[in-house]
C-alpha cells in the first residue's frame, strides 16, 4: 500500500498550501524586508512631524509645538488640483487624518498585522501626493509616488508580503474578514 500525501489547504492563509508558500522562501523576505522598508518609512515621517525632528519638519513646524503637518506641503499645491488641495492645507480634520494615516499604515506594515488594509490605505496616501505633485517636473507620468501605490498593491495583495517577517500568518488565523488581513 503506498501512502498518499495530502495538501491541506487553510482558507485563512491565502496564498499558502499546507506549511509551502506559492512564491519561494527568499522571495518571500524579500516581500517582507520591502514591506518593513516602507513601513518604516511611514512610520518615521508620522514621528518627523509629531516631534520636528529636523529631517522633513523643523522642531517649530512639529505637532507637538502646535504644527500643521499639512499645511507646509497642501498650502504650496500648484497644478490642476491646487484648489482643493490648497483648501485641505491646515484643516484639523485633515491633520489628525493624515497623522493617523501615517501611523497606522507604518504600524501596520511594520508588524505585518492588518498589512493588506494598510498598503491599501498606503496606495490611496500615495496616490493621493501624486495628484498634489502635478504636474511631474522630471517624467511626465511616472514617479516615485506612483511606484509607491504599485509597491502598496504588491504588499496589498501577495500574501507573502506579510506572512514574511511579521504577524501576518498570525493575524490572518484570528482576524474576522479576509480584508482586514
């Protein structure tokens, strides 16, 4: 009698077949080591603009010192979207969202934990600066904000992107909707 070997796949894991990933191990890390990257990045432009701490905000621009952190980038807008744009610069609500925006999409991607609902929030954030930067001065159509929201679709729908270096395989067994994974 030969033994037969069976393939468990768990609907929680999309993505996964039993213990093997559908892309190999090393790319794997290297969703992962992108993910936490962009992450970080997010990460650190929510703590430059809370604290002002000299990169991207000057310590009398920050939150923490009574700053906007829209209005120094939304207030100089030029382009077809000036005007709304310009409109948002300094509006609390749009403050308190974009600080809360940067920070739950880094956290998210950091840990790996609710990293799909983050790269989507990321590819909106991003694509959403795209728009308040045109029109683009050195490539007419591409640049480092459009591949930022390609980068956010990646993480957003391989699921290798946040099973890798993160919490992602155990947030995917407890999470109440695939969405939210």
């Amino acid at each position: 009698m030969t033994a037969r070997s069976e393939i468990r796949v768990d609907p929680h894991l999309d993505g996964l077949v039993g213990e093997k990933h559908y892309l190999p191990t090393a790319g794997g890390y290297a969703l992962g080591v992108l993910r936490i990257a962009f992450g970080f990045t997010f990460l650190w432009a929510f703590l430059d603009k809370l604290f002002g701490l000299g990169f991207a905000t000057p310590a009398e621009r920050a939150v923490v010192n009574g700053g906007s952190p829209t209005t120094g980038y939304l207030s100089g807008v030029e382009g077809p979207f000036a005007g709304v744009f310009n409109a948002m610069a300094g509006g609390a609500v749009w403050d308190v969202l974009f600080m809360a925006g940067l920070l739950g999409i880094g956290v998210t991607l950091m840990l790996g934990a609710g990293a799909r609902v983050g790269a989507v929030a990321g590819a909106f954030m991003y694509l959403f600066m795209y728009l308040a930067a045109l029109p683009m001065v050195n490539n007419p159509v591409l640049d480092d904000h459009l591949s930022g929201v390609l980068v956010m679709v990646v993480i957003a729908t391989v699921p290798a992107s946040w099973s890798f270096l993160g919490l992602g395989e155990w947030w995917a067994r407890v999470s109440p909707s695939r969405f939210l994974r």
